[in-house]
C-alpha cells in the first residue's frame, strides 16, 4: 500500500510539473527585434534493442514498387552480393550501385558490413530501391544509435508510389487515344 501511496504522489509532482508556466527568455528583446523563440526538446526517443540472429546477422525486408528485398546485414569489408551476383555485375549501371550505398554514406559506415541480399519483382530501379530500404532497416537494427541519421535521410520510409491503373476508354493510365475531329 505504501508503494501505491510514493506512486501517487510522485505522479501528482510529475503533473504539477508540466502544469508549470512556460519559461520567459533569459534577456528582454529589444526595441524592433523579435524575441527568440524558446524551444523545449522533450526526452529524445529511447533507443531500441539490438535485433542480432545466432550468427551474428541482422535482417530485414525492403520493398519498393513491385520489387521486394530480402537484406541479411553483417560486420565485413563492404561486399555486397545481390541474388548471388556482386552488386557490379547486378546492378551494372552506377546510379543504381549508388542508390545502393546511401544508407551506408548518410551513417558513415562505407564499407563496414557486408550484404547478402536476395530480391525479385519489378525492374532494375524497383529493385535497387528495394535493396536501399531494405539495408537502412537492417543497418537501423544492427545499430539502433544509426536509425535517426537513417530516419531523417527517410531511407526507412517505404516509398508508397506505384503504377497507376489503366481504365477503359484510355490508352494507358491517362493517355487519351488518338481524337479525330472529323
């Protein structure tokens, strides 16, 4: 009862303490100027557990598109292989190796892990974006201190754009056919 009892009162301070009046600037602006404003940072979020497998591994599932990564993230010398092809010869155009590697170079963490992934569905770019989703969420559970540098590059954001439907009576998605006056 007596734990109820700290419990309660303790709260009650805790209530009394965000009912408090805000906090006024330390020095008056002056004539003409605006006053900064005063920011409150509350707790910054906890940082989550390390998600880790028997061997040592973390994983994760990117999607973008059609395209669906499956990324297996582990401590290595920056080797990446993509459906059992070097990312290179996978992804033979640069843009693509570079979408790859942006979670790496926005945690400062090039060529620190190695990669196994594999993907399927889509074309080329569904892909790499995949890839890219998937080893900013498995970079994110490895090193839980990197997801808001990761978060904030919104690398962990599934990308929700795809193809739009075709309806009847259009060519395509909006592409009217051919319209003759006459």
């Amino acid at each position: 009862m007596a734990d109820t009892d700290n419990t309660v009162s303790s709260l009650a301070d805790l209530k009394d303490l965000t009912a408090a009046a805000p906090v006024a600037p330390s020095a008056p602006a002056a004539e003409g100027e605006v006053a900064a404003p005063v920011i409150r940072t509350g707790p910054a979020a906890p940082i989550r557990d390390r998600e880790v497998d028997a061997q040592g591994r973390s994983y994760a599932t990117g999607r973008r598109k059609d395209a669906v990564a499956r990324v297996w993230l582990k401590p290595g010398s920056g080797k990446v292989t993509v459906n059992g092809r070097d990312q290179t010869v996978y992804f033979a155009r640069p843009t693509l190796r570079l979408v790859i590697n942006q979670p790496f170079q926005v945690a400062g963490r090039e060529e620190q892990y190695d990669i196994v992934c594999t993907v399927k569905g889509g074309g080329l770019s569904g892909q790499a974006g995949a890839v890219k989703h998937g080893i900013a969420q498995a970079l994110s559970k490895f090193e839980p201190e990197l997801r808001s540098a990761v978060k904030a590059a919104g690398f962990l954001t599934r990308d929700p754009r795809v193809v739009e439907r075709k309806k009847y009576g259009k060519a395509k998605a909006r592409k009217s056919f051919q319209f003759s006056k006459r």
